[in-house]
C-alpha cells in the first residue's frame, strides 16, 4: 500500500471514500479494569451495521473530495464508557483528521487510481478540516457511559481478557476460545 494510504486515519478514509456499504460504532473503554482515567490505555470494538445507502448516496452524489465532513456523523458513531469529557489530546488517533494527509492522498488517488482520475479536489473543503484534530462532527455526537457494569456484562463471553500469548490458540473452535478467555 502507498505511504500516502497507508497513514490515513479511520476518519480520513471516510473522508475520500468513495462508497459507504456500513456504518461503524465503536465502543471504547479503560484497558485497566476500574479504571477513573484512560492512562492506562483504551481497548475496545467496533461494530458494522447497513446504511440507508439512498440518504448517503444523496450526500455523495458529485465527484467532490473530501467528502463533506457531516458524513463522518452519519456513518461513525462513537461511545467511551468510563471517565466524562476526555480532554481531545486523550482521545485515539483513529478519531483525528490532517488536512495534509487526506489533500496528499487525494492527489495519489487522482494521479494513480482511475476510479478517482476524474475527480475534483476542493480546496474549500479541505480548508474546513483541522489541521490534526478531532472533527466537531464527531466530538458533537460522540456518546459517554460510566455504567461499567453494563459494559462487563455486554462483554461477558466474547473479549477475552489477559491472553497469554506463549501458547497457540485456535480460534475457530468454542473450546479454543473459552481457553484463551481463562
């Protein structure tokens, strides 16, 4: 994969896509268990579901890039349980957007890949992104929980907890798993 694609950030990718089959939810959470603060590190899941294609197909109907930033909210739905209004600094990677990223791999694209050889660059648009920060779009609609309870009991069964890597597991049987979750 060239540089200029593989350093984009999950948003950034949204940002120059050209198609949204899904939409993403992704629930974050203290690695440490009980945890007041997030320096311990986040850990978390991501969850696909169908779009109403018609209503973001409507969003993306030019041959415009980036791609408006009101669609991250349509098709990104962030939750953090555990601590309230994280400062932004603390929030993953992931979540930032840099101008300069999604403007070099755009011109990648356009001069490299024929699907987005016709494409036009506004630079308009790409005047409204950050230069790396988090996109109000998200910051806005982003979720909290301090309901830690409901999160082990969502969790219980399906995220194995403190894996010991030193021995081989096989993940395609329910006896492999269970294994590795003990």
């Amino acid at each position: 994969m060239p540089f200029e694609l593989a350093v984009l950030s999950l948003l950034e990718q949204m940002l120059i896509a050209r198609h949204f089959p899904a939409a993403l939810i992704v629930k974050m959470y203290p690695r440490q268990k009980g945890a007041k603060s997030i320096n311990s590190g986040l850990q978390g899941n991501v969850s696909t579901y169908c779009l109403d294609t018609c209503e973001i197909a409507n969003m993306v109907a030019d041959n415009v890039f980036p791609r408006p930033t009101r669609i991250l909210a349509s098709t990104i739905g962030v939750t953090f349980v555990g601590p309230k209004n994280l400062p932004e600094k603390s929030l993953p990677g992931f979540l930032h957007v840099r101008k300069h990223r999604v403007r070099d791999a755009l011109i990648w694209l356009r001069k490299k890949n024929p699907l987005y050889a016709n494409i036009t660059i506004a630079e308009e648009r790409l005047q409204e992104l950050m230069e790396d920060g988090i996109p109000d779009e998200i910051l806005a609609a982003m979720r909290y929980s301090d309901d830690v309870d409901e999160l082990e009991r969502e969790c219980a069964g399906y995220v194995p907890e403190d894996i010991d890597l030193s021995y081989p597991v096989s993940d395609t049987t329910t006896n492999g798993a269970q294994a590795a979750c003990k």
